[in-house]
C-alpha cells in the first residue's frame, strides 16, 4: 500500500508539472503572437504567423489567445475574415471566463453574427462579462435595459450601469443615452452631457442641443 500511495503522489505530482508546463509554453505562443502582431509594417507574413502562434496556444487551452484569434478572423488579419471562426473562438474563450470573449459571444448574438440574433441570449452573455470585471458589459446592458431590449425595461437600473461604465468607457452614446434617461430630473446635466456627447462626434446630440432654447 505504501509504494502504491508514493506512485500515486509521484504521478500526481508530475502532472502537475505537466500542466505548469503546458500553461507556460502557451504563453510563450502568446508572446511570440503579440510581437509577429505587432511587426505590421513589415508585410501580411507576420500576421500569418501571429494567427498561426495564436492558434497553438488557443488550442492548448489558453483562453487570451483564443480571444485573440477571434479578433483575427473577425477582422481578416493575415487570414480571411470568417465570422463563423471568429465566434468558434469568442466562444472558446468565453467558456473558459475571458471576459473578453464573454463580451464578443454577447455582441455576436445581439447583432446576428454567424448566429440567429438572441436578445435574451444577448444580455446574458452582457451580464456574465459584467460581472467578470468587464466594464463593457455594464455599458451594453444599460442600452438593453434603457429600451427594453431583450430584458424587462428598467430605466433606474439601466441609469445606474451608464454612471458605472462611463468612467471608463467615456463613449458618446451612452452620454447621449444617459442625457435622455435624466433629462427631467436633472436638465442642466443631461445638457452638459449632450454637449460633451456633441464635441466627441456624436452628430444627433450635436442636432438635439440646435433645437434646445
């Protein structure tokens, strides 16, 4: 029994050390990925091997990478584009808790991209990114929630994801939005927020404030 405990523990113990090894050498693929990537100037070749070093560690288990690979075929760097790819790998990604890719998964279905278009699905995926550090998702919600859109429309909530999100998003649409959601109580500040919707480009915040005395 004892020689048979001491096998166990020594069996465990190396495949432990195999899947240390493992997760390293995918982010050495990673790294190898970032800097192929970052060689644009230099010809389509690199993002070739950017995706192709993307790949290897994406397959190995390593969730970045799969994220990575997605934006690849979503946006043809060095490949062709084919959404159908590049939601395979969001959803990759996004099983293994990228909140990234959880992010991607939720857009890909809100929008109908290489999927039948879900709202439901949408704002699920929206939530689970959100409430995995991705600020992003609490900026998607709070459209859907502001207009209903594949959830219980829910005007305080989807007000209180913006005056989260917008810290660090700063995107001139969900000023837009937040202006309209607050115009009643708080005119002067929905205005100043159409005004700094306005300067970042958002031409229909720009339209609104020529019609306001």
């Amino acid at each position: 029994m004892g020689r048979l405990w001491a096998s166990c523990i020594f069996l465990l113990i190396a495949a432990g050390g195999a899947s240390a090894d493992s997760a390293r050498i995918t982010w050495e693929w990673y790294n190898a990925a970032e800097i192929h990537q970052g060689r644009e100037a230099q010809g389509p070749g690199e993002q070739r091997l950017a995706a192709h070093y993307f790949r290897l560690a994406a397959e190995k288990g390593n969730a970045t990478a799969a994220y990575k690979l997605g934006e690849i075929y979503e946006n043809g760097w060095g490949v062709s584009p084919d959404p159908i790819q590049a939601f395979a790998w969001y959803m990759q990604a996004a099983a293994r808790g990228d909140r990234y890719g959880q992010l991607k998964v939720g857009w890909c279905y809100q929008k109908g991209i290489a999927v039948q278009p879900d709202q439901k699905i949408a704002a699920i995926w929206y939530r689970i990114a959100a409430e995995n550090g991705n600020i992003w998702g609490y900026h998607m919600l709070g459209f859907m929630l502001a207009d209903g859109d594949g959830v219980v429309k829910d005007v305080a909530l989807a007000r209180r994801y913006f005056e989260m999100s917008l810290p660090k998003t700063r995107d001139h649409w969900a000023k837009w939005k937040l202006a309209h959601l607050i115009e009643e109580q708080e005119p002067a500040r929905a205005k100043a927020l159409l005004k700094e919707a306005a300067a970042a480009g958002n031409t229909q915040a720009a339209e609104e404030l020529k019609q306001m005395p």
